[in-house]
C-alpha cells in the first residue's frame, strides 16, 4: 500500500515562476523525502527532512513538514525548464522488522515551460 | 561518486522464462531494495535485504524471489515471467542509522523489462 500521496497529480507553469508540490501521508513517519526522476531514469534524492523538522532548504528547493496534519509541501523557486522532471515524497514510517522500506507516492509530473 | 549499477538498461524475454535483474552498489550499504515503476501507479516495493542472506517482502512480492550473497549484490528473480511482469525495474541502496531509519536512497538507472 502506498503510503504518500502527491498533489497534484501534474503542474504545468512557466520558467521563472515557482512550482509547490504537495504530499499527505497516513501513519506516523521517521522521515519524508523527496526524488526527483527525469523521464526514464532512475530517481535523484533531493532532500530529506526528519519527523522533528519543520522546513529545511537546499540551493532553489524548500521542504516542510507538518506532522499534525501529516502533510509536508516541495516548493522549487524561480524554476527552469531543466526542472521539468517527475517529483515522489517517500516515507519511512517503520518499526521493528519494517524500520527498513521506503514507500513512495505515484508523483507529480511538472512541466517549466520556456 | 557513488554508484548502483542495474547489469540491463532494457530487456526482452518471453512468457514463462526465468529471468534475472542484477544490481550491485559500491557504497558498502545495509540495506537494497528493488521496486517496480507503472504508469500512473508510481513507484512499488516488491523486495529488500537488511543483510546479507536477510530478505524481507514488499508490497507486491507475488512472482518474484530475491537473492543477496554478498554485500553489494542484490537479484531479483521472476520465476516464470508472464506480461503483466512488464515494466521498470529500480533497484537502490542505502545505509541506515544507529537506530535503524533510512538515509536517502541512491537508485541505479533502471531496467525496462518487456515480456512477450
């Protein structure tokens, strides 16, 4: 069973504007992550934020996360069309003998139109 | 750089064959996983290995075994494939913490298998 959702399920903006992917999750989790996956490719990691961590950056990306509502959000700011790529969050939600699997969302497709 | 290198990039076998998906990584990592991508159903665990010898079920583990002899190699195995085997394959790695969560997954480039 998958256990992050992304929203929505394709975005389609214009290069230079910024593009805020959204993921909800069901059980409680160690930590969310977020890959990014050019078409055909394997996935890239992008960040990784811990279940006590409310937002952290890297370069042009910022991740939160709100465990209250089980929820964290991708914003990627002033996008490029090199940004056009497929984007999943991934949980890791176990413990004891499940502490090990990462489950992934279906993605969101975005595209940054030149 | 780190690596996780899957032996196929694309593959072609026909129903009822055994097939085998090799993926070795150089990273000295606990823990590797193989996942199966469809459209529109993203990205499903079908098996990892926590160690040597050590396996456990994903998800969708129906049709497949895995095998993990050594450290950095990890097989999937599909019995007797059939079409509906068809897709991409990932396999990743990643070390683990002192308390047992992952770190970030690296994922090799992935094996397209059709099955005919």
């Amino acid at each position: 069973s998958q256990q992050g959702e992304e929203d929505p399920q394709a975005l389609s903006i214009q290069e230079g504007e910024n593009a805020t992917m959204n993921c909800s999750y069901k059980t409680s989790i160690n930590n969310l992550q977020w890959y990014r996956q050019n078409s055909g490719r394997g996935l890239v990691h992008l960040i990784l934020i811990r279940s006590n961590e409310r937002e952290k950056h890297s370069g042009r990306l910022r991740v939160t996360l709100d465990t209250s509502k089980k929820s964290s959000s991708l914003l990627i700011t002033a996008s490029r069309a090199a940004d056009t790529a497929s984007y999943f969050c991934a949980t890791d939600a176990g413990s004891g003998g499940s502490n090990y699997k990462l489950t992934f969302g279906k993605g969101t497709l975005l595209t940054v139109n030149p | 750089d780190v690596k996780v290198t899957q032996s196929s990039r694309y593959l072609v076998k026909r129903t009822g064959e055994k097939v085998f998906l090799e993926c070795v990584q150089d990273m000295d990592h606990e823990n590797m996983f193989w996942y199966r991508q469809d459209p529109g159903l993203g990205l499903r665990l079908i098996y990892f290995s926590y160690d040597v010898k050590m396996k456990e079920k994903g998800d969708i583990p129906e049709g497949y075994s895995v095998s993990r002899e050594k450290k950095e190699r990890f097989s999937l195995i599909l019995e007797s494939a059939s079409t509906n085997q068809t897709s991409m394959y990932l396999c990743a790695s990643s070390s683990i913490r002192w308390d047992r969560i992952n770190e970030k997954l690296f994922f090799g480039s992935g094996t397209q298998l059709s099955v005919l």
